[in-house]
C-alpha cells in the first residue's frame, strides 16, 4: 500500500542529537561527549525502593496522576525550595520524564494557527511538538544577550496569536541560567498578556553560581505557567522515565486526559523509586554538581587554550563554545571531528539554527574523557587552522 503519513509527522526531523550519538558504534574508541545523560549511578536508596517496589509486585498501574505519595513528595521538595506551592491532588502529574510534560501541556493547549515563543538555540525536543499540533514556533534570539532571553525583545515577539512563551532554565545546550534581574523583567512583561508559559526546569538541581531562579516564585503568573521538573538529570534517572509537572488546576484536568491516553501513567516501580528520590538526602545530586563544577572549569580552561569563544555555563552540563570562524557548518564540524580525530559532539544547528556557528559538549563524562576529548578537539581545531603542532591543556589546579 501507498505511504498515507500524516505530512506533518513526515517532515519531522530525527532530533539531531541522536543523528551524532547513533555514528557512535561505527567509531569504536571514539570520545562520547553527545549525551545529556549524568555518567553517575542514581543514589542507593533510590535502586533499593524499586526493588522492594518489584519485590512486593507494586508493579501495576497506578492513578493517571501518578501515586499521591509521589505527588506529595514532588510538590513539597520543589515548592520548598522554590517558593511556591501546588496542589498534589490538583495541579500535579507524574509523567514519563520531562517530555511527558512537555508533550501533554502543548497538546493541550496548541491549536492550529497559534504562536508558541522559544528562546533560540533551544533543545531539539520543542520545535517538532509545535509543528505536529499545527502551531508556529515563533524565535527569540538569544545570541546577542549572552544567551539570556531578554524580556524587551520578548516583548516585541507577542502578538494575539501567541498561545505560550517556553523558556528552558538553565538552558540546554547553553548551559546558561536565567539571573534573578532578567527573570524579574521577563515576569512584569509575562503578566501584562493573556499567554501561557511553559518552563522546562529540568536542570534546576543542576546550577553552579547561583540559586535556580523559578518562575513559580512570581504569583501574577501562577494561573498560566506550567513548570517541568524530574529526575532524569538531578537522580541520573534518565531511563526510569519520571516527569513533575505543576500548573493550574484548571487547565491539569484536562491536561491529563493527553497524559492517561498516551502513556496511562508513568512506569509503577519507577514512581516508588522517585519517591526515595524527593524524600531522600541531597548527597548524590550534590556530588554530582562538585563534579560538574571541576568538569567546567577544566572545559573553560581547555576551550580557551584552543581559542574558542564561550559564554560561560551557570548550569545544566553543557558547554556552546562558537566554532564560528572556520568555514564549515557545524555539522560538517562534529562529523569531522567524530571521523577525523575520534570525539563526539553535537553541531550547533541541532538546536534550531540559531545554534549554527556552535558546537555543544557534554560534561556529564568522566573527567578522563573529556581530557581525552579535549586533546582530540584541540587537535582537530588546529589542524582545520592549518597548524599540526600538539599542545595539550594544562590539567586545572582543583
Ligand atoms: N528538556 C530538556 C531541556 C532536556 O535536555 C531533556 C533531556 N535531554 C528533556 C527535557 C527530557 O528529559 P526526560 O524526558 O528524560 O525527563
């Protein structure tokens, strides 16, 4: 029979950060910076509840919402933190990670002929999500404001179509967290217009110089924000697949009527891990960040031996050093350097085009990968400026 796909889904690109990491089993050896994936263990007691979950065969489905236990635990340890407050039984759902949330909250509210507003370069995860519920993704450039969306430039990107402004904070594949100054101006402009906001917080627990700013302090947003928080990347829990979502109860209700026909709930023994998880101490994430921190000042150090701009990360484990100099596009750069000289990274253009001219590396690898990544990186960087000598950078003074 003739292909009948929807043309929507056709056009629906392969998220181009997989595109690099699945090159990978061709190039054995080679340095994996691609994945947004913690190369830690999640903490012992977190192992320990889902095995007691499977052992005592908690393991059927749950409320759509997910476990009220759950919810309880996920509102009182973001709200504390946060300064906010959200219903368990009301105005939160458990979904199968963050995109769970993602999915559900703009099929929800999307229609055709809307506007959704993303800060550019953004995750790959929003553009396809936008396009398939018939809406338009609407830029906001970042590039000129050090990455920060700046609240008069948003501004100007309203119109009576715009439906809902995304931010993602700290921001993959910037690294960059929004400051309290900018989050301040971006809340006034947010509150004078009838528009949703989405904010993926994935990387809260992950932020180095600063607390993790919430929109969920500000309470003139609180009947149109929806925040996304998990533990894919705070737990190193990406394959349990647990999503938080907050937003008003008005707008949840149906919310999760998308959530229970797609998924139904997210995985039974899951949710008792991630109860462990919120009702458990902060060590694992905190030994996570030390980490980060090091990885990051070795990757600075690193990335300006080689002579690569960079605006440096708050958060998340990224770095978006600007490859903009040499004359190839960014994905003629990371299939290069994979093929060349044995490193894995993510070209730029990934993330909307707005990424173009950057390349983006994942610290969440061994500090023993990266300096081998480096090396490499460095080596290729020279050899497209037409220099073959080797330097390698100076390990940091940690
Ligand atoms: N949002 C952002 C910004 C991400 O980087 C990711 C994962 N890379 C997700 C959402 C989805 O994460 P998960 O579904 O594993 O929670």
């Amino acid at each position: 029979m003739a292909l009948r796909i929807n043309p929507l889904v056709k056009k629906t690109p392969l998220s181009g950060i997989r595109q690099m990491s699945n090159r990978l089993p061709a190039h054995p050896g080679a340095v994996n910076l691609t994945v947004g994936q913690p190369d830690f263990p999640p903490p012992d007691e977190v192992k320990e509840a889902a095995r007691r979950a499977i052992g005592e065969r908690a393991t059927g489905y749950s409320m759509n919402a997910g476990l009220p236990e759950l919810r309880e635990a996920a509102s009182a340890y973001y709200g504390k933190k946060y300064g906010f407050s959200y219903n368990p039984a009301t105005e939160t759902v458990i979904t199968a990670g963050g995109s769970g949330s993602m999915d559900a909250v703009l099929r929800t509210i999307l229609e055709p002929g809307d506007e959704a507003i993303i800060p550019v370069p953004i995750y790959a995860g929003y553009e396809p999500l936008i396009r398939l519920a018939g809406a338009t993704p609407v830029y906001l450039d970042t590039r000129r404001t050090r990455f920060v969306p700046d609240a008069a430039a948003l501004e100007k990107l309203i119109t009576p179509r715009t439906k809902v402004v995304i931010f993602n904070n700290p921001s993959n594949p910037t690294g960059v967290a929004i400051p309290k100054a900018e989050m301040d101006r971006l809340a006034e402009v947010l509150a004078k217009y009838e528009v949703y906001i989405l904010s993926d917080d994935i990387y809260s627990e992950n932020t180095f110089d600063a607390a993790h700013q919430s929109f969920g302090s500000y309470p003139a947003l609180r009947d149109r924000l929806f925040l996304i928080h998990g533990l894919s990347k705070s737990h190193s829990m990406t394959g349990w697949r647990i999503g938080v979502l907050f937003g008003p109860a008005a707008v949840m209700k149906h919310i999760v009527k998308i959530h229970a026909y797609n998924a139904i709930c997210a995985p039974t023994p899951s949710q008792y891990a991630a109860i462990a998880a919120y009702t458990g101490s902060s060590e694992a994430t905190d030994k996570m960040n030390r980490a980060y921190i090091q990885r990051r000042q070795f990757l600075m150090t690193a990335l300006k031996e080689m002579n690569l701009p960079i605006v440096r990360p708050t958060g998340a484990f990224y770095a978006f050093p600007s490859i903009e100099e040499f004359p190839i596009t960014s994905q003629d750069f990371a299939i290069r350097a994979l093929e060349e000289e044995g490193v894995a990274v993510v070209h730029g253009s990934a993330f909307t085009m707005y990424g173009e001219g950057h390349i983006r590396i994942s610290y969440a690898a061994s500090m023993d990968q990266l300096e081998k990544g480096m090396e490499r990186l460095g080596t290729f960087v020279r050899k497209l400026r037409g220099d073959t000598r080797t330097i390698v950078p100076d390990p940091p003074q940690l």
